[in-house]
C-alpha cells in the first residue's frame, strides 16, 4: 500500500468518526428537547445535509469527478427538492387553525 | 465533423467523454438522481404531515428504540467504511482485500436489516399499521412503514448486489468500475438513512 493509499484510508477512518459524532449530537438535541418541534426538524435536517454532503464529497468521490458531472446531477435534484418545499406554508396553516385529522 | 474533431473538442461541444466516467457509473448516478428524487419526495411529504399535525405520536422512548436504532446507524456507517476500503482495495488491484471488505459490509447490511425487522415486529404488536395507531395522526404508520420499507427494500437488494460483486471479484469476472458503482448504491443508501434517522425517529422521540 503506497502513502497515498494511507492517507485516503486514514481520511475515510476520520468521515467514519465525523459522522458518527454528527449523529451523536443529534442524539442529545433529541434526548434534550432543546427546540421546538419546527426549529428542531430544521436543525436536523441542516445536521443530515451535512453528513450527506460528507458522504457524497468522500466515500461517493463526487468531489473528484468533472465539474460538469456534479453539474448535470445536483442542481435538478436541489431545485426539484426545493421546489416541494413550496406546500409548507400550507401546512403551517393548518397547525395554526388547530386542525385535526 | 469527423470523430477526430468530436473527440477532440471540448465537453460542452459533444466531447466524446464530457463526463469522464464509464457508462456503468453514469448510468448508476443517473439512477441515484431519480432514486433521491423518490426518497426525498417521500420524506419531505413525512414533514410536511409532521408540521401540519398537531396530534404527531411520539412513541419512541430513549430506550429500546431510539438506542436500537442508533445501532443501526452505526451499523449502516460502519458498512460504508468498509466499502470505501472495499473500492480503495479494488483500486490497487488487492482482489482479496475487496472480498474481505465488501464480506464485512454485507454483515453490516444484514444486521441493519434484522435490527430493524425487530422494530416493525415491535411497532405492529403495539397496534401501529399504516392507516392507524392507538396514538394519534394516522399519517405516522404510513410514513414509518413507507419510508423505512422502501429504505430496507433498498438495503436488501444492496446486500445481494454485494454479494454478486463479491463473487464476481474473487472469480476475477468483474472490474474496479463494477466494485466502485456498487460503492456507490451502497453509500447512497447509507444517505438516505441520515435523513430517515433524524426525521422518523428523532422527531418522534418519547417525552422524559
């Protein structure tokens, strides 16, 4: 195995750690209560893109690849997401008006 | 234009390679692009009925649950190290290396796979199905069962194509592009579980 070869494993063994302790903090915001259910969903999913974007830059090598691959595959996927996000203020309505299912 | 010119011309221009990547590890990302796009749909519509809920169940208590489903975590993290061991040691040619490692991530799957058996086995003698639980919004069976089965269909189908691989490296019919395309499913399943994890478990979490 060639240094190279080292100080890639060594990198993965620290993304391992990383995101292991970005789950432990997201234990403790859970365990704690610390926020509001909304604020709280937010903060978890802040702390899951994160750790996705760990995941994809390091074990998936997306960071490696041709700036015009990450190009055509993430931007689509961002902007349809983000657009989903559009019915949430209808949402927010109905916990406001207090309606059950 | 001849295929000197084509080739020669820059990506953006129909390059003959504008990407860089064979055609087995574009068409997976490809293949990941659509699968985010069901997973993320699923899970932002499991938000949307989270907020707009006032009567959300909160049946997981620190213990067993949210400990058990830690371990998964672990488990599927864990598994991902070893594949990107798997694909380094597919890198430098060490065919042994790649079975050995994609072996211990296939065991990672297999436990994610029968720990979480457990939590449905769990979840269904406690009532919850997916139109109905003794608790509250009936949208959190739906959600649980549809998120978490299509997230375990996922790693099950994983778990043999791991196997496949593994086969096909130590009999020397697959090559480094087909162990690092599975690397790739194999993390992208991981991924998708650090969104489930949180917003499933963690956003139902028992009070004290």
């Amino acid at each position: 195995m060639t240094n190279l070869e080292h100080t890639n494993n060594r990198i993965y063994t620290w993304i391992w750690l990383y995101l292991l302790g970005l789950t432990g903090v997201e234990l403790v915001l859970a365990y704690q209560h610390v926020f509001t259910p909304g604020m709280m969903m937010l903060v978890l999913m802040l702390l899951s893109v994160v750790k996705a974007g760990m995941i994809m830059n390091w074990f998936m090598h997306l960071g490696s690849e041709r700036v015009t691959l990450v190009l055509t595959l993430l931007p689509p996927l961002i902007l349809v997401l983000s657009l989903l996000f559009g019915f949430f203020p209808d949402a927010f309505r109905l916990f406001h008006l207090g309606v059950h299912q | 234009m001849t295929t000197n010119n084509v080739l020669a011309s820059p990506a953006w221009s129909g390059g003959a390679s504008p990407y860089a990547v064979g055609d087995k590890k574009l068409g997976m990302w490809l293949f990941l692009v659509s699968d985010s796009l069901t997973f993320g749909s699923l899970l932002i519509s499991c938000m949307y009925a989270r907020t707009a809920s006032s009567n959300w169940p909160t049946p997981f208590p620190m213990w067993p649950s949210i400990a058990f489903a830690s371990l998964m975590t672990f488990c599927l993290l864990t598994s991902s190290l070893t594949m990107a061991l798997a694909v380094a040691a597919s890198k430098r040619g060490d065919r042994a290396g790649v079975v050995k490692y994609i072996l211990l991530t296939m065991l990672g799957g297999a436990a994610f796979i029968v720990l979480h058996a457990r939590e449905w086995m769990h979840l269904i003698g406690e009532g919850v199905r997916p139109w109905s639980n003794p608790w509250g919004s009936p949208l959190f069976g739906a959600s649980f069962f549809g998120l978490t089965g299509l997230h375990m269909f996922h790693v099950f189908s994983g778990v043999i194509y791991l196997g496949v691989i593994a086969l096909g490296t130590g009999k020397g019919w697959r090559t480094h592009e087909d162990v690092e395309v599975c690397g790739l499913y194999w993390h992208f399943v991981d991924l998708v579980w650090m969104f489930i994890f949180p917003l499933i478990y963690l956003m139902s979490v028992a009070p004290k």
